[in-house]
C-alpha cells in the first residue's frame, strides 16, 4: 500500500503495474494520485497511462475518456507539443479498435439507432 504525498509515487507505481499487465492495480493507483496531479504535466502523465491501462483492459469509454483529457486544454505550449501527438498516436488505434467493437456489436446498432 503507497500512502505517499507526491503524484511521482503513485505514477511510479501505476507505471510498474501497467508494464506487469496489472492493468487495474494500475488505473486504482492513478485514481488514488488524481488529487496530487496539479498540473498540466502530471494530468497528462496521469489521463495518459489511466487511458491506455482502460485500453488495456478493453474499457474503451474510459480509454478515450482518459485520452482525450490528457490533452491540455486551450493553446498548446511548445513543451506540450510533442507529449500531444504522442498522445494522439496512442489515441487512433484506441478509436480504430472501439468502431472494430461497434460495428460487430448489433446491439449498439440498436442503441444508437
């Protein structure tokens, strides 16, 4: 059990989780760190491994929850601008496998009309 005060802890935690395939030990140790995430840079590192441990797991409405709130809001800054695309090419194969899922699931068709 972590019980640390600082956002890298948790992070550091998840991220081993997430390259072990304990996917959810990793998206609770990153709801646990939501709070200690106070700025851009660790809400991206946070939405960002949150997002693609729900990939992960197949939660795709969470992953792409978490992806799309990875992306800063506003105008990007030039520190931003490589960790955007790199999250945006994490994003595209998340969309691609969740039409995969729709387009073979007829009860979506139902549901969406």
């Amino acid at each position: 059990e972590l019980n640390g005060d600082k956002f890298e802890y948790h992070h550091s935690l998840a991220k081993t989780y997430y390259d072990q395939k304990q996917y959810p030990k990793a998206v609770a140790a990153l709801k646990t760190a939501e709070g200690l995430a106070t700025d851009a840079k660790f809400q991206y590192h946070l939405y960002s491994l949150r997002g693609l441990s729900y990939a992960a797991m197949e939660k795709w409405a969470d992953a792409i929850e978490d992806l799309l709130a990875s992306i800063p809001p506003g105008a990007i800054s030039p520190e931003l601008d490589k960790e955007l695309f790199d999250t945006l090419k994490k994003l595209a194969p998340v969309w691609y496998e969740l039409s995969v899922e729709l387009k073979h699931d007829h009860s979506a068709d139902a549901a969406f009309g």
